[in-house]
C-alpha cells in the first residue's frame, strides 16, 4: 500500500474511463472532468470497461505516479454515477483495491449490548 500523508483526498473518477490512457491522458481527465488539479497530492481512481483493472494516479511530491491492478477474478466495485467523483476514505481505498464492497463492508462478529 502506498504511505499517504494525512490530509491527502482519494478520489473515484465515477463512469468509465480508457485506461489505454497513461500518466498525460489520466492528469488531463483529471484537469477537466474532475476540475482537480493532479499535483495537487491527491489520489484519483479510474476503471476501465469491463471493471477488472483500475489505474491509481497520484502526485507524491517528487514525480507522478501511476498504479495499475488487475482482479484475477471478480470486478472493483464502482459507483453506479456515470459521471463526477466520489471521496473515499483511506480504509476504503484499502478494501477497494482488495475487491471487497467498500460500500457496504460487513463485520465478521455482531456487537454485544452489555448492561
């Protein structure tokens, strides 16, 4: 996993994109669909079509970077907005790259009231 600072921003680029793209075609999408800035220090997450591989741009003061996962089996779970971006928490971009459903993770143990 990638040692974010503290007060860095992760961010889903929401829809489809063409991870044919690579470091320029994914800071221009980021400039002009997302109105983020890409050294800003922040992460930006894009899938591709079929939902098996998912591209991580992030700017890590000295250069950008550019991470590139592919599931074996199954699909990232991705909002179902075709457009926009969608903020994750740090956990969150933890379990995505892992393929579970961030959005709904579920506890393996149910808490117990004690009285």
């Amino acid at each position: 996993m990638m040692a974010l600072p503290a007060n860095t921003r992760i961010w889903i680029a929401a829809g489809v994109t063409d991870l044919r793209r690579g470091f320029t075609g994914l800071s221009a999408l980021v400039e002009t669909k997302l109105e983020q800035k890409p050294f800003s220090g922040h992460v930006f997450v894009f899938r591709g079509r079929r939902g098996d591989l998912i591209k991580v741009l992030w700017y890590d003061g000295d250069g950008l970077c550019l991470f590139a996962k592919r599931l074996e089996r199954g699909r990232f779970v991705w909002p179902q907005a075709t457009s926009g971006t969608v903020a994750l928490t740090r956990a969150q971009l933890s379990m995505l790259l892992e393929g579970i459903d961030w959005r709904r993770p579920e506890r393996t143990w149910e808490p117990q009231l004690s009285v």
